[in-house]
DNA sequence: AAATGATTAAAACAATTGTTCAAATATTTT
DNA sequence: AAAATATTTGAACAATTGTTTTAATCATTT
C-alpha cells in the first residue's frame, strides 16, 4: 500500500531529524534510529541506502529551515528596515522556539562539512546584495553591515544555544525562559535600532 | 624519567584538546588522538585509563577556560558597568580569537551533559549575584538583566559560532574576519551603552 | 653488569555499528 | 486466483572501536 510507505518512510525520516538534531551524526545510531522509528533496522537501509544518505536528506532540510524563514523577508524591497528587523525577529524567535536544537546542529554540522552548506544555499550571495543590507548601508555607510546582521542573529539565536547553560545554572526554567524570548520580540527591534543610530 | 612521562601525558592532553574540541566526543576516535599525539594507543589508556576519563579531564578544562574568563571581571564591584563591558569584550574576544572552537564545543556537550557543568562550575550563582548584574539593575531596573547579558554574549561569542556560515558564504575571509572582530571590540561596548539606555 | 621498575609497542579481544542477505509476509497486477 | 512486485523481518557479516594483555625496550639503581 502506498500510503503505508510514505508512513514508514515518513516515521524514519522524522526519528532521524530528532536524533540527529539532538546529537548529531556521530553520536546517532543506526540502530537508535529504527528503534525511535519503531521499524526495523533493515528499512533504514532499504528506504534511505545509508546512514550518511539519510543524513545528508535531514540535514538539507534543516540548513533550508534555518535559513529559509527569513530569505522572504531580507529580500522584499518593499518593506522597510524597521518592518524588517521586526519581522526578522518574530519568525526567527517562532521557529527557533518550536525547534531549540535546530541552531547548534546546522552550526555544528555547517563547521563539519562547509561544501555541503554551500551545495545546499545555491545562491550564497542572497545576504550581501540583500535589500535588508542595502537598507543598513543607507542608514549607516560608516559601518560594515555585517555587524549589523551579527548582532540580529547574535541577538535573536544566541539565547537558544546557550540556554541549557542558562537552564543548568538556574537562572531560568522552561517557562520563565519562554516568557524572556516573548519579551525579545519586543525588545531586539527597539535595541537594534538604538544601535543602528548610536555614535 | 619524569620529564618525559610529562612530555607524553601533556602531548596526548593536547591531541585530545584539539581533536575534541574540533569534533567533538563521539567523533573522536581514541586512535586518532594516538596519532596526532604521536604515541601509541595503549598509552592513552595506560595515562588517562579510558576515553571518557581523558573526555571530562578536557572538558572540565575548557568550561572553566569558557566561563572563567570573565569571572574576575563582572564580580569585580571597583569596576564600573562601562569598564566591565569593555573588559569582558576584550578578553571573550581575544580568548576565542585564539580558540575559535571553544565556543561551539562547550555548548554542545554542555547541552549533551548539563550535570557535568553543574559539577565542575561549583558556584552556579555567581552570575546573577555579581557585581555587573547589580549594575545593570541600577542603570535599568525596568528590563530583566538575563537580557542585558544575553545580548552582551551573543554579540561577543555569536561571530565565533557563525563563523564558518559567513565563510562559506563568502562574506568573510580569515583576515577580514579578524578585523570584523577588532572593531567589534571597541563597537559592542558603544552598542551596549546605547541599549541600556534605549527607551 | 645485573636487576628493577617504568615506559612503549604490537597484537588480540570483545562489543558496537553500518550494512547486506535470504526468507517471509503483504500488496498489487494480470 | 495466480503471478509479480513491494515491503518487512531476523540473522549474519565485516569493519570499526575502546580496551586489555603480553612482551620488548629503556632508564635507573644496586
């Protein structure tokens, strides 16, 4: 039956992305794999070919979702720089919160193998000729734009790599850490702007 | 002699630093760590008794040279906010100059064995009872300082974790890089003032 | 020079892991 | 219904990997 194969495919490639993303490809599995799938070992192989094949499937997906989301919004022209940044945010904090571990494994497996990232973003020159970094130019020609999108992505993703350290130290728990990011939402467009204008 | 049996124990030290910071525990084979120390594989256990002991030896080192950088400087009450900012810039900056990996590697295992943190950063409190936190409130007691923090972070420490993204986009070289990172040691404490004092 | 103890090397072991194979079962086509 | 095809299963294989063992080498002491 045909919708049974799309489950059982379907049921692999979803057990692959969780523990894949939360240990990465060397401390995954195989074996891990099928028994999260609830499958046997051979449909691994069968459906997919081999662990490095159905890896590379998950990890295109996940680098096209990492930096996906925001392609539509850094390119629109019609919006302007604080529409952007406040849009850049919200949907950054959105995904990023449904899908915690999503920063630290594309970051990970990108440094491990940089050509598959590249393959991956055919076009890689997206960023520099963007509208949002014509936009930042305009409003400040003095400083090299790309510290301006450090800090955007500094400020939006860092506190989901770092929150299990924040998290084992104490200083939040899974609600209050939810209700911070709620208030960077608000807050990162007002900061980001300071900073744009500063000096 | 004794000065050789140190030789190969600070060798073997050095090797497993690197290749584990580099790739991280499971993809560290224990005989890759033998070659690139140039010894033979049974030392390592002969030394270290087993992979995971030489792992926790190395990994306990590199969270107390992540986050006692900086200790020093936000306890220390006879500096002021403006100095302190300045200060923890220069030094995360140049440590993770030198140390591009160490970033990367501690958020992750961080994240795969949040106990071992615990355990090896005993005073867990520090952060929230110190000196710069104390500021921060003072300056701006309307926004939680977790954020203040955050962003101060996530500007130093995010280009190092982003780093190969923006090198495999072409954005950066390895130089270009490195003068990105200079003048963000004299921007992010300008950026900061202007944050704190926003709205 | 012989003996002792520390250090190194090579080989072997046992467990793990990715993959394949052959048979069984289920589904689709003729 | 029979044949053909697709899917699933359990066992097995071969390579890898962490660790141990046994013997050899080296430096130091007697």
């Amino acid at each position: 039956m045909t919708e049974n194969k799309l489950d059982t495919e379907e049921k692999i490639k979803a057990a692959a992305a969780k523990l894949f993303t939360q240990r990465g490809y060397a401390a995954t599995k195989t074996r891990d794999i099928a028994e999260e799938a609830g499958i046997n070992l051979s449909l691994l192989n069968y459906y997919f070919r081999s662990k490095e094949k159905l890896f590379n499937l998950i990890m295109g997906e996940k680098i096209r979702q990492f930096f996906g989301i925001v392609v539509p919004v850094i390119t629109d022209a019609s919006l302007d720089l604080e529409l952007k940044i406040e849009l850049f945010v919200e949907k950054y904090i959105e995904t990023l919160t449904q899908n915690p571990d999503l920063p630290i494994f594309v970051l990970n497996e990108i440094r491990n193998d940089p050509k598959h990232f590249v393959e991956e973003i055919g076009a890689n020159k997206i960023l520099m000729s963007s509208s949002l970094m014509n936009q930042i130019r305009a409003k400040n020609p003095e400083v090299n734009p790309v510290h301006f999108i450090m800090n955007l992505m500094g400020m939006s993703v860092f506190p989901f790599l770092s929150k299990p350290v924040f998290m084992a130290s104490q200083v939040v728990d899974e609600n209050s850490f939810r209700a911070l990011m709620e208030e960077r939402r608000k807050l990162i467009p007002i900061w980001m702007k300071a900073i744009v204008e500063s000096k």
